[in-house]
C-alpha cells in the first residue's frame, strides 16, 4: 500500500471534515468515504499556524469557556511564537549583515576587476600601438633594403661599365705602347722629334690642358722623357710610356712639354686619300677623338671601328703619324 504523504493527508482530512460537518450537502457515499478517512487516515502532525487557527475557532464559537490550562496552553504558544519571532527577526538581521558583508566583498572583487580589465585594456591598447608601430618600422626597413638593393644594382653597373672602359683604355694605352715602340725602333727621322731637330716655329709649346685629343708629344714627369698622347675627356688625360713599358696616367699641370712627335700634321679631306693611309697610322677625326689604322686595314676611332666615310663625317682627318707603307 502506498504511503499517504503529509500534505495529502492534509487535505483527505480537511475534505473529510468539511463533508463530515455538512452530510446533508452530499451523497451518502460520498459521506460514508469521509468518514472512512477520518477514521484510518491519521491528522497530519500539528503546525503552529493550526494550532493558533484552533485557538481561534475556540474563542470564535460562542457561549463557550476557556478553562485555565487552555490559557496557560495559549500562554506557552504566545510566548514561543515570540520566541520563534525574535529568532526569525536575528536570523534575518544575520543574513542581512551577511548579505551587506557579502555586498561589500563582493563591490570590492568587483572594483578589483574593474581595475584590472581596465588595465588589461590599456595593455591591450599598448601592445596594439608597439604592433602599429613595428610593423611601420618594418615598412620602412623593407623600403629601405629597397632602396639599398637598387643602389646597389647601380653601383654593380657602374662597376662594370668602369671595369669595361678601364679594359679598352688599358689596351687602348698597350696600342700606344707599341705604335711607340715602333717608332722609337724604326728610328724614323722624319716623323720622330727631337731637341735637336724640331723646327724653329715649333720650339714654343702650348699649354698642356690645350693639346688636342690624339696629339703625340715628348713630354718629362718629374725629370723623366716619356712619349705622351692626350685624351681631354678624362681627369688624368694624359697616357704616358715609360722606357721600361709601362703606362702612367697623368694631368695636365704634371705635364711639361718637350717636343711633338710630327712637325706638321698632315690633313685629309678625302676618303679615297684615307684609305691610302698605311697600316698603324696614327689619326685624329673632327671631333678630336684619336685613332688609328689597323693592321687589318680598318680605321678604328676611340675603339670603333667604322668606314671612312663615317670618320670624314665630323670634319677632316688630321695625320699625326703616318707608318711607312
């Protein structure tokens, strides 16, 4: 059989009662079953509240008395409810201060909190700026690498486009070296001057600085005869030849002039009378670039080789040694 809980047997008993008191009002089965229940359901244990309901429905039924033992009853109730009264009113107080200490506690976590996520945020904020800020150094480095790399290739150009002319001037200056050391073996009176045999309208040199490009000379270093050819477009325009063959490169005021290598340039005109010229011949164009003919038979200008007419296109072609043919 299954167990009557309390709050059923409350109300079974309460609806037992209220059929009990008004029978007239229900069927006789309906009063047969209330009766039934009052008499094997047992009343549910007593509360306070039914106790003073009770005490209640006593003093509300008229003409009846209350003995003494039922006040002192009333009495001893009255005084526990004040009792249970003061203790709830303590443990309310208690859990007030509780809840107030709480409060306070847990305000106090709370602002901690606050000042913690705000200076999380404010970190946050820091390391968000330093992360700008790297990563616009880092721009600004990677352009800068850039730009260094494009100097760079620059610099690797220009060093090649020295290195490439420093070639043709050292062979350049090997060519004279040896159209020199011809002369000087050929002993060639005629084209090689001296001291000795330089015309008198000659012995008054020029100035260094304005010896055309391409024109041999005698010239002394520091009290040492070299032979000498000048090219005006470079800082050290002279190509001087050492007797032991090598080149040194000078300028103009280390330059003393001695003598020409030729008395009197001869002039062409004429590509038919350029191509007459011997092999090793030593020119200049028009423009005052220096020259030569080749051994092939070629006329080679500043390194280029090019047709007769085209070196006759800037003007007439000075002779400043002519090899014998």
């Amino acid at each position: 059989m299954t167990d009557i809980t309390d709050p059923q047997a409350k109300f079974l008993t309460a609806f037992a009662r209220g059929v009990a008191a008004r029978p007239g009002s229900y069927s006789d089965d309906l009063v047969e079953s209330a009766k039934a229940v009052l008499a094997t359901v047992d009343d549910p244990a007593s509360t306070l509240v039914g106790e003073l309901r009770g005490w209640e429905r006593i003093f509300r039924d008229e003409g009846r008395s209350v003995d003494a033992r039922s006040m002192q009853d009333l009495a001893v109730l009255a005084e526990q409810v004040e009792q249970e009264r003061d203790e709830a009113r303590a443990a309310a107080k208690t859990w007030q201060e509780q809840d107030e200490n709480d409060c306070e506690m847990y305000s106090e976590d709370v602002a901690d909190l606050l000042v913690t996520l705000a200076e999380t945020r404010a970190e946050v904020e820091r390391w968000k700026k330093a992360e700008r800020e790297a990563s616009e150094e880092r721009d600004d480095a990677e352009a800068e690498v850039e730009q260094l790399r494009a100097a760079r290739e620059r610099l690797n150009a220009e060093v090649e486009r020295l290195t490439a002319e420093q070639a043709y001037w050292k062979e350049y200056a090997l060519e004279r070296q040896r159209v020199v050391e011809r002369l000087v073996a050929g002993g060639n009176a005629a084209t090689i001057a001296s001291e000795a045999n330089v015309a008198p309208d000659q012995q008054a040199n020029p100035d260094p600085a304005d010896v055309p490009s391409g024109e041999p000379w005698i010239v002394e270093v520091d009290g040492e005869r070299r032979t000498a050819v000048r090219a005006a477009q470079y800082h050290r325009p002279w190509s001087t030849f050492r007797e032991a063959g090598s080149v040194v490169f000078e300028k103009d005021p280390e330059i003393t002039l001695v003598s020409r290598f030729v008395p009197a340039p001869r002039v062409i005109t004429d590509s038919e009378e350029l191509e007459q010229l011997a092999a090793t011949s030593i020119i200049r164009d028009g423009r005052g670039w220096p020259g030569g003919i080749t051994d092939q038979g070629v006329t080679m200008i500043n390194g280029a080789c090019l047709s007769d007419e085209e070196v006759l296109s800037h003007g007439p072609v000075t002779v400043l040694w002519e090899a014998e043919s």
